[in-house]
C-alpha cells in the first residue's frame, strides 16, 4: 500500500477501527483517516469504531460520532474495514467482528506483531506511532487543520511528547509540517498529555511510595490494585502515565507495573530504558507491543504475577 487513495477506488462503505482501551494514538488514527475520506470522498459511508475514548480526545473533528463496536448495531459487511494501532485481531475486541465479512482489510500499525489478520499491511514496527504513518500514506495538500490535529495528538501521545527512544527525525519533520498546518500545538500536548486530574496525580503518587527495586536496582515494580483504584476513583485510562515515570527511576533499566482489572486479573506494562527487549517478556504472557514498552494481561496474586515477570526478566538479563 503506498498511499490512502488506492485503497478507496469502488469502495462505497468503510469501518475504521482500533485497539481496545484507545490511547491518543489510536483515536487520533481513527479520526484523521475518517475526517480525510469524508472530506475527500463524501459519497462514501465512513464509520469510526472505537471503544468510549478519554474526555481528553473529544475535541478531535469526528470524535462525536465514533460508535462503540460492543454496542454498536448490526451492519452490512464493509467493502473496506481499516484495522489501525493494532498488532493482532484480538486487540479490535468487538470490532473483530468486521473482519469477518469486509471486503478488504487493511492494517496501518507500528506494533510487533505478525498481522496476519490484514490482507494488505502498512507496519513500520519503527515508526513512532500510527499516526506518523497514517501521515505517510495522506497527501499533504489535503491535510486540513482538523486532521493535523488529530495525527499530531496520536504523535505527542506514543512518543511522550516527543521524549522516547521511537522518536525519529521523521517524527520531528511530519510533527513540524503539522504544525505548519495551524494546529493549537500547545494547547494539544498540556491537555492531552500533560493534564492529570487530582485524583490520577494523587493515585500516581501512591503507585511511586510504594514501589520497589529488585534484581540489583536493575527493575523497579509497583501495582495499584482495583481496590486502591476504587479508593482514588479512577479507571484503567488514568494509571496511563504511571510507568513512564518509574521508568525515569535513576540506575533503572526495565520498570514493571500492574494494576487490576475488573475481573480479578492484573493488566502488566513494561517499560525499558536499555536495550532489554520489553514486547519479548510480554509475549511469554500471551501480550505484546514494542521493543520498549509492552503490556500483558496475568491471572494470580500480586506477588505470584510479580515473581513470574521479574524470573522472566531475569532470565534474559542474565543471558544479555
Ligand atoms: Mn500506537
């Protein structure tokens, strides 16, 4: 696939979606390519697909009309279903259900994966984000301000603003064409990244005092349980941000954060600093993601789940 265009020709109905629990990058993807083909191809019936996306999001064109796939009512197969910010079909959730009977799938992502579920795959498992690639296949001239909003949240969201390792001067060039592009930029990163409620500074703060070096200072551990979430009244989306700063730990290589979900288990996030492969350790667990930060779900106590992650990782630091 080399750009956007070549996949629309004939096509009269197309589902977008992404992974479960969207993050700014997979809203941002889902939104810059609905906003683009219904500004450019308005005959054709475009529908964005996503679970409820954070609040934070809900100023990008379009996100008024993304219908949640688990919920959503039955529709006629689409001619073209775009799978994005998604490593495997299991991550679409609900939305899986589109592949089924979709004409074409295509699949834009930057995950290590082997993306089988696409038939045609644009994956640059070195690209910074979905977003920058989803800029790749647009045309630039028909990049509106509302799009380049949209692309621009998705970057700043995977690349920590632009602080990660995945950040490339590819990265900072489509960042700074989107600029020019009248966006709000500064705007855009305080309240969608930098912005924390109360309630998420508090609950990180309490993930910070309570965490734990092991392996020779080498991995720093923490966990907020579906207890503790329920004492700060806060959701999955608000432990986002949490791991990042353990990560920033001084001396730390690889940080390991779990917090619980609603049905008794732990959602694991991996997040290195040296060249500790993270989407490895998280794929013994049944997860995935990349290279430096991954995410894994795991059944079992608190300290059972901790035990068995840090003899992962300590396998492979004894190996390296
Ligand atoms: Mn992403």
């Amino acid at each position: 696939m080399k750009n956007i265009e070549e996949k629309l020709a004939g096509v009269r109905t197309i589902g977008i979606s992404g992974h479960v629990r969207p993050d700014g990058d997979c809203v941002g993807a889902v939104l810059a390519l609905y906003n683009y083909i219904r500004d450019y191809d308005p005959d054709i019936d475009v529908r964005p697909y996503l679970e409820p996306i954070p609040n934070v999001y809900r100023f990008l064109k379009g996100s008024e009309t993304i219908c949640d796939p688990r919920t959503a009512e039955a529709v006629p197969a689409f001619d073209l279903f775009i799978a994005v910010d998604c490593g495997d079909a299991s991550r679409l959730g609900a939305a899986a259900e589109f592949l089924v009977d979709a004409g074409t799938v295509v699949c834009i992502d930057h995950h290590v994966s082997d993306h089988t579920f696409a038939s045609d795959n644009y994956v640059r498992e070195d690209a910074s984000s979905t977003c920058e690639l989803v800029f790749e296949l647009m045309d630039v001239n028909r990049i509106t301000e509302e799009i380049a909003a949209c692309l621009y949240t998705g970057i700043i969201n995977d690349t920590g603003v632009f602080q990660y390792s995945c950040t490339s001067a590819k990265t900072m060039n489509v960042a700074g064409i989107l600029m020019e592009k009248g966006i709000d930029y500064p705007k855009i990163v305080n309240d969608t990244f930098f912005i924390k409620t109360y309630n998420q500074n508090r609950v990180m703060g309490q993930a910070l005092v309570d965490s734990r070096l092991y392996l020779d200072g080498r991995c720093i551990v923490s966990a907020v349980s579906l207890e503790q979430m329920r004492e700060f009244d806060v959701q999955p989306k608000h432990m986002e941000g949490i791991v990042s700063q353990l990560r920033v730990t001084k001396g730390v290589e690889i940080a390991l954060f779990f917090y619980g979900n609603e049905d008794g288990t732990w959602k694991g996030s991996l997040r290195v600093n040296s060249d500790f492969n993270a989407a490895e350790v998280a794929a013994v667990f049944g997860g995935g993601g990349h290279v430096k930060a991954a995410g894994f779900t795991i059944a079992g106590s608190l300290s059972e789940c901790t035990k068995r992650v840090l003899s992962e990782i300590e396998k492979r630091l004894q190996a390296a």
